[in-house]
C-alpha cells in the first residue's frame, strides 16, 4: 500500500511538471496571429492606428527610416505606415516586421538579406582586399572602411531596417509554432499538423512565372496564398509570411487589410 502510495504521489509530482513546462513553453509565445487577430501578450496590436499607439506598447522606437518605418533595436521588431495612396491613412501602421536575422547574421554578413542585398561589413571588406589585393589596402582605407560600415557611418547598419538585435522567442501563426532557425519544411511540418496550408513561393520579382506551390526555402517570401477568410464582421484581416535568404528564417511579416482590399497591396 506504501509502495502504491509512492507510485502515485510520483506519478502526480511528474504531472504537475509536466503541465507546468507546457504553460510556461505558451506563455513564452508573446506574438500570436491569425487571419482576424493580431496579438501580444493576449491584448489586441495596435495595427490601423497611428505609432504614438505602438510606442504605448513597445516603448519609443529606435529609429525611423523614411518617416514611417519604426525599429526597435532592443526588441528585434519594426512597423510601417506604407497606405502612401490614402492621405487619410498614411500615418497608420499597416505592417509589422518580426526579424530572426540581421546584418550581423550569416546571411547578412554575406550580402543575401531581402533588404540589405549585396551589403558587406568592414570585417568582410577587409578580408577581401587581404584576399584579392592586399597592396591596396592601407591602413587609412581600412580605417574608413569601419568607419563607413559603423553605426553612423553612410553605410553602417543604422541606414537599415534590421534591427540591432533579432527576436529571440517563437511566434504563433494560426496556432503553428515558427522560430528561430526553422527551415521552411519545419514551418510547413507544424502548419500541416493543425490542418493548415503551406507557405508557399510568393512571387516578388513579378516575372510572370506561375511559381505557386514552391517550398523550396532557400530564398524569397512564402506565403498562405489561399486563403479567403477576410474577416468580414470586423471590416478589416491580417495576412503573413515568412522570409528567407540562403535557407535562413529572416523574418516574419504581418500585414494589416481592410475586408475589400486584395492581397496584393500587401506588397513588399
């Protein structure tokens, strides 16, 4: 009777773990999106409305780029107020940025990033010339390369949207875990699981090429292109995808529609 005692009362112990661990895993997943809702922390983003909204939330921005892009260096995250055809709109925030990668990851480093293609760092410009034409590089041009490749420099990581450090925790999308590091199939594996659509090639390049159905992952924006949820009731719905550049989850994008708006104003 003792023995069985024991047994229970271990059995409960390791339950009670168990299900602690699974609480405090959800409770990790700030970020949760859907086609009708976009959530931190369980209370509604602050998308349609102006940045003074978000700044409520997040704090004030890091930095601006061309007036209507926010960074957030500390937090890994960016908004934008990209409706330019709408006067009335134009000031509110339509699409936000949740970024695994930076200029300071693999893919950045080598110039592969969707909006900072073909950016070297100083490091790599140095390597290069050391490399190719060592006679060349001198001490001042080495100095003006990490000058220039610098926070502050014409061409430093400031002069970009990717913030200064990426986003550390998973996200949410349509009840699929995505996070750092995943390949396009373990998005995909996770979305099938949930009966969900795979991301599928999004055609950016605009080349004509019926590419629909593509889950390569190497590089480019997949995305579910099915879907005709709009969320009518609310007059307004969300859409996502993922990005990536040499097989490496560079960010996730959310953006904000009104219910009579097609997909394609999405955009870049």
């Amino acid at each position: 009777m003792i023995k069985q005692l024991i047994v229970f009362l271990t059995l409960c112990t390791v339950f009670l773990a168990c299900t602690k661990t699974n609480s405090q895993q959800k409770m990790i997943i700030d970020f949760q999106f859907s086609e009708c809702e976009a959530l931190y922390k369980g209370k509604p983003l602050p998308f349609g409305k102006p940045i003074a909204e978000w700044e409520k939330l997040f704090g004030q921005a890091s930095r601006v780029l061309i007036e209507r892009t926010y960074i957030w260096d500390n937090l890994g995250i960016a908004v934008s107020a990209e409706k330019i055809y709408d006067e009335n709109e134009m000031k509110n925030i339509n699409k936000m940025y949740i970024f695994y990668a930076n200029l300071d990851s693999p893919a950045g480093q080598e110039g592969k990033l969707k909006y900072a293609y073909q950016w070297r760092s100083s490091k790599s410009l140095i390597e290069g010339y050391k490399k190719g034409n060592p006679e060349a590089l001198t001490k001042q041009l080495e100095q003006e390369f990490i000058k220039d490749k610098s926070i502050g420099g014409y061409d430093g990581p400031d002069k970009y949207i990717y913030p200064y450090t990426t986003y550390p925790s998973s996200v949410s999308i349509n009840g699929a875990e995505i996070a750092k590091g995943m390949s396009l199939k373990g998005i995909n594996e996770n979305r099938e699981a949930l009966n969900l659509v795979k991301f599928t090639f999004k055609d950016n390049n605009m080349n004509g090429k019926n590419e629909r159905g593509l889950t390569k992952g190497k590089d480019g924006e997949y995305w579910d292109d099915v879907t005709d949820n709009r969320c009518e009731k609310q007059g307004f719905y969300f859409y996502s995808s993922v990005g990536f550049s040499d097989s490496e989850l560079e960010f996730i994008k959310i953006g904000y529609l009104k219910s009579n708006e097609d997909i394609i104003i999405f955009g870049d």
